[in-house]
C-alpha cells in the first residue's frame, strides 16, 4: 500500500488527496483488467476499503458531512461489486469444511452443495450484470477524483493521525469488550470492521517505525483472518437457512457452529492482546513518531 507521508509544518490535506486518488485510480486500474475478473474486483474493493480506513483516520479533521458522502460513496462502490466475490468466499469456506467431513452422506451433500454455489456464479457471469456494475463504477470513480481534491481536512500531522488513531482504536477496543459480555455474529462482523481499518491505516504509516508498526500489523493481520474466517462461516450459515432440512444440513449446521465457537474464543484471546493499551496511550505512541519523523528527530517508542 502507499505510504501517506506526512509533514507536521503544513495540514495533513495534501498528504490525504494524494493518498485517496492513488487508491481510487488503483481501483480503477485493477477493474479494468480483463483477466481474473474476480481477483480484480477483489483488489479494487480492497482499495475502497482502504479509502474508507483513511477517512477514519483523518476524521478529526473532515466536516460531519464529509465523512459521510466520502465514507457512503466507497461502501457503494463495494457493495456493488460484492455479489460474486460473496458467492466465491462462500465455495472456499464451504470446500475447506468438505475437507474435514468423513460421513458419505454429508460429502454428498456438500458437493451438491458446492455445485449449486458453482452454478450460481455462473449464471450471474451470464447474465452480464458484473461488466454492467464494472463499468458502472469506474465511471462513477473517474468521476469522483475532482472532489477528491476539493475536500478539505483541517490540522496538523501529528494531532490529527493521534486523534484519529485513538478514535479508531477505542471504537475496536469498545467492540471487543462488549462481546467479552455477549458474543453475537454482528458483534463480530463490527469487530472485524475495525481491525481491518486499523490494519489499513497501520500499512499506511510503517515507515513511521517500520519494525513496531509492521509488529502491530501483522497481529491485526493475523486478527482480520480469524474474524474473516468467522464472517465466512456466519454467511455459510444463512445460506443453510435457505435449503430444505435435513439431516444433513443439520449436521453439517452442528459442524460449522462447533467450528465458529472454537473460531470465537481464539479472536476474543487474540483481541485481548491486540487491544492491550489505553486508547490515549496507543494512539499516543503513534503521535510522537509522527512528530519525530516530520522533525527529524531521533525514533523512540
């Protein structure tokens, strides 16, 4: 990811226009690829969550209003692009379960499984509706880029990433907490929001100190994945929902809650260390290399 270089004597305005149209162009750039749609549009709503990382981070700073058609307009874009890829996280999840299973039975019914999810990415290959969206949002991101620039982000380096740092940080710390008390499925998929962004605005900064801030990131990293992982299965689930009981989807039911249960306890082990610190006291390690990067002086943590 590019880095968002900073410089304490002016705002940090410059350094966010030339971080979101890098990723808007590199959205753009990855759908406009002809091969490997799927990986493609995967990267490019990578890019838009990234867009949406940087906006939180620099959210001390945007007007209210701001924040919100910026923040509105890249889940848009995502949501748009977000039914094949969906269908294709639910073959791998379901694939990797298929792996384990040792019942005739239930390998029966995940390869029909299987196959109906394989059927359905087909036909909405066929109906034409991904090139429809593809090219919908490369319009609708070619577009943006003159309001890109026009946006206006108040402060200075340094407070604004500490302030937002913090924000973000007390919000997944907040998050983990409650489900400490009472564990629930969109819980998780509020935490695992968090980590990702956190994730994205740590990539963004490791030149700051890349030894302890790449430390951070592979913990949120190896944190998302689990939560990712745990989202995958919550999907699976739903689409149980929707077929005709039996005993094998109950088993197979059985299986995945057993799994999602031992998924939960490794995130909630995990969280706990990641979300350690006091907001204040995180976000204010993050300050000070920011402002001793910009002023040249020595690297402390």
């Amino acid at each position: 990811m590019k880095q968002l270089i900073l410089n304490d004597s002016q705002t940090i305005q410059p350094a966010i226009h030339n971080q979101l149209l890098y990723l808007n162009q590199a959205a753009i750039a990855h759908l406009e690829r002809k091969h490997r749609p799927n990986e493609s549009i995967h990267q490019a709503r990578l890019c838009f969550k990234r867009c949406r990382a940087m906006l939180r981070l620099v959210r001390p700073g945007l007007e209210v209003q701001d924040f919100d058609a910026f923040n509105a307009f890249y889940r848009q874009c995502g949501q748009g692009l977000g039914q094949m890829r969906d269908t294709t996280a639910r073959l791998e999840t379901i694939q990797l379960i298929g792996k384990s299973r040792k019942s005739p039975d239930t390998e029966a019914f995940i390869r029909k499984l299987v196959s109906s999810l394989a059927k359905a990415q087909r036909d909405w290959k066929a109906t034409g509706r991904q090139e429809i969206e593809v090219s919908g949002t490369i319009a609708q991101l070619s577009g943006f880029e003159e309001r890109i620039r026009q946006l206006s982000v108040t402060g200075n380096a340094a407070g604004v990433v500490k302030a937002g740092i913090r924000r973000l940080y007390r919000q997944g710390r907040k998050r983990m907490e409650a489900l400490v008390f009472e564990s629930d499925d969109a819980g998780f998929h509020q935490l695992r929001k968090s980590v990702k962004y956190l994730g994205y605005v740590f990539e963004s900064l490791q030149y700051l100190y890349p030894a302890w801030m790449k430390s951070q990131m592979n913990e949120l990293v190896k944190l998302g994945r689990l939560l990712g992982s745990h989202h995958d299965l919550v999907i699976l689930l739903h689409l149980l929902d929707e077929i005709p009981a039996g005993r094998q989807r109950t088993n197979l039911r059985r299986s995945i809650i057993r799994r999602k249960k031992r998924l939960e306890k490794r995130i909630l082990a995990d969280a706990a260390l990641v979300y350690l610190w006091k907001p204040s006291e995180f976000a204010g390690r993050v300050g000070v290399l920011v402002k001793n990067r910009v002023s040249g002086s020595k690297l402390t943590v």
